[in-house]
C-alpha cells in the first residue's frame, strides 16, 4: 500500500472513530490544520519538480478533498445523533395537565363582591369607592346626623385620632359616605353600587367588628320607591338565580333617607335549606330609602331639581345565606380547610352570561 493510501485510511478511520465534535475537530486539525498531515504532505508540491508536480498534485488535492468530505459528513451525523438524543431524553407526556392544579380559592366575600357588581352593571350602575378611614363628616354630619345626634349611637363606631389635617375620622361604620363622596364630584344623572369594608363595634355569630356592605344610589329628575323595588328586586332574582322573588317593605329610619324601608324577602326555611318566592318565612335585606332633601343640599345637588334613592345591606351576610355559612366570624379565620371548602376557583368570574356561582 502507497503511504497515500495508508495515510487516508489512518485519516478516515480517526474521522469514523470520533465520537463528538471535540474529538472530530481533533482529527481534522491532525489532517488539514495549519501543521496537518495533509497540509504538510501539499506543503512538499513546492520543492518538486513540474513534472513531478503534475502527477502528484491531483492526487494530494483530491486526498484532501476526499479527507474534508469524509469530515463534514462525519460532522452532519453526529449533530443528527446529538438531536435525536435531545429528542429522547427531553421527550414531553402532552397529555399532563398544562399547570399544576390551581390550590388558591376565591373567598366567598370576594365572590359575592364580583357578582353584586356584574349584576349592577348589568342594571347600568358604576362601581364607587371610598376609604376605610373616612371624614366624620362624610360618615355622619352630610348624611344628616350632625354631632351629638341620637342616630350616632346606633353605630358603635371606631374613633380614629385626630388627622393631620385638623379633621376628625372614623373607621366608616356603613358604606354611605361613599353617597357623599359620589355627589361632591358628580352631578346628576347619578348611578353607583359601592361596594366595601365597614367597621363598628361589634362581635357575635352574625355580628363582625370589620364586616361588607353594599351600597346604591340613584339621582335623577324623577326616581320613586317603584324605582327601587324594581331595582333591588331584579338584584334578588339575578342574585339567588331565582326566576320569582316577593318582597315585603317595612317602614324604617335612616337619617339621610325620607321615607326610609326595609326589605325583606319571602322564603322558605323548612327542610334545613332556605328557597326564596315561597313559604311564610321572611328575610331581611336592605334599608333603603329617597334620599333626604338636606343630604342632597349638603352635598351641592339641588334637592328642588334632583331626587334619588338609595339602599345598603351586608355583603357577608348575603354570602352567608346564598352559600349556608352559619357564622361570620369563620369567614376572617383564614382556616386553609374552611377556605378549601367554601372558596370559588379562582378563574370562574362570575358573569350574568356565563352563570354567577357555578
Ligand atoms: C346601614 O348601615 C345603612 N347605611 C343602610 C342604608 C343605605 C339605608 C342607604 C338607607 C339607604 P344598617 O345599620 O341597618 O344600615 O346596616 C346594614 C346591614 O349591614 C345590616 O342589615 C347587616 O346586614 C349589615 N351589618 C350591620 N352590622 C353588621 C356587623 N357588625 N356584622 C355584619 N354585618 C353587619
């Protein structure tokens, strides 16, 4: 065998035996780097002959051709190699759920919030908001009860330090001063639903020192009671996903509504469930009421001009009876298993379209 020959057998049996790129790129550079066996063996065409050049010069060219085709080839299978390897061990079971299962759940507060809103906006009604520590005059003197009015002790309210600012503040004993807050900055047409947290002294089964209310208001040139029962009455139906509700009012006293009503809702709490538009039972829901002249003076609306109503409940209080929550004070405990048991997954947005609780 020619030393040609033997060299390209010694060349193409490093390139097959290769096992990686490092090792491929070692017998390259043995052949065809700067100081390659190949290189070296071209580097001798210059001290020969022309004659001799003519023979041996294809032959040197197409060995190192045949040398640098044998390497790239060599190169293509390992990267096919290297990939399929990738694409075994990396392989992936599409069939696994995409996430994990979501453990979070929403707090049936939370729920009750969303779909009070989705109804209300259903109705036209924007969604108004204001601070847990509020004016004292916002929370009680512009909705007319001055200081020192008798109506103050039926809120057994936090006092909070005198401010900065001089003003004296309270944690909001109901969500009222949001009416305030709504009628200093926007002129009629007036259309909210506030919903929030309330403070007052206050703790039992049905009773929290930090609690939920709803409120709504309504001013316009001409609103009436029939307004509101309509209002609160479409609420109830949507509320309890019932097609039929009956509502009874009961004259009542809030300082900044005249006339003011209870409502309360007919149902039926034999059989340990409670089911609403029948039986001889009833339930209370909101204070209501047409909103005071002086409260519309005070808050810069033209009472002569304007009328409106307005109405506020407990928001825990809903969510205890449409979800049978039989004490408040579970609901601020922050029991995983309670929460677990009770708690709404956290992508269901309640909507009247795709179904409020389900
Ligand atoms: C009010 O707070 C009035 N602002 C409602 C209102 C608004 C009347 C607009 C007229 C016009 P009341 O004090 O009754 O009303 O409270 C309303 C509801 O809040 C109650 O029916 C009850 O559901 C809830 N509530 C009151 N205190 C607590 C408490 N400590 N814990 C849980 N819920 C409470």
């Amino acid at each position: 065998m020619s030393d040609i020959a033997k060299l390209e057998r010694d060349i193409l049996a490093a390139v097959k035996a290769a096992k990686d790129e490092a090792s491929l790129e070692a017998a390259r550079v043995a052949a065809l780097g700067k100081k390659g066996s190949i290189s070296e063996l071209l580097k001798t065409l210059g001290a020969m002959s022309a004659e001799e050049r003519k023979a041996k010069g294809p032959a040197f060219n197409s060995l190192r051709d045949r040398v640098a085709g044998a390497i790239a080839a060599r190169r293509a299978e390992l990267a096919d190699a290297s990939l399929n390897s990738r694409l075994q061990s990396e392989k992936i079971d599409v069939t696994l759920p995409a996430r994990p299962e979501p453990r979070g759940t929403v707090h049936p507060v939370s729920q009750v919030f969303d779909e009070l809103t989705a109804i209300f906006a259903d109705l036209g009604f924007a969604v108004a908001e204001g601070p847990d520590v509020e004016y004292d005059d916002y929370n009680f003197t512009k909705l007319n009860i001055p200081p020192d009015h008798a109506a103050r002790q039926m809120h057994d309210t936090f006092y909070v330090s005198r401010q900065a600012d001089g003003e004296r503040h309270v944690l909001r004993t109901h969500t009222s001063p949001v009416q305030v807050r709504t009628m200093l900055k926007q002129k009629p047409p007036i259309r909210i639903i506030a919903p929030g947290r309330t403070y007052r002294v206050d703790s039992d089964a049905t009773h929290s020192p930090m609690f939920h209310q709803f409120e709504g208001l309504v001013v316009d040139d001409a609103t009436n009671l029939g307004h509101l029962k309509w209002t609160l009455e479409e609420f109830c139906k949507a509320f309890f996903e019932v097609d039929k509700v009956e509502m009874r009012a009961r004259p009542s006293y809030f300082p900044f509504t005249e006339p003011s009503v209870e409502w309360d809702l007919r149902c039926d709490r034999s059989g340990g469930q409670i089911k609403f538009g029948t039986g001889n039972d009833w339930l209370e829901l909101a204070g209501s009421g047409i909103v005071h002249p002086r409260v519309l003076a005070m808050c810069g609306i033209d009472p002569e001009k304007y009328q409106g109503y307005a109405f506020g409940g407990g928001i825990d209080r809903l969510a205890m009876l449409k979800y049978g929550i039989p004490d408040i004070r579970s609901f601020f405990e922050s029991d995983l298993r309670w929460l677990r048991h009770y708690g709404f997954a956290a992508l269901d947005i309640p909507t009247l379209d795709g179904g409020l609780s389900r």
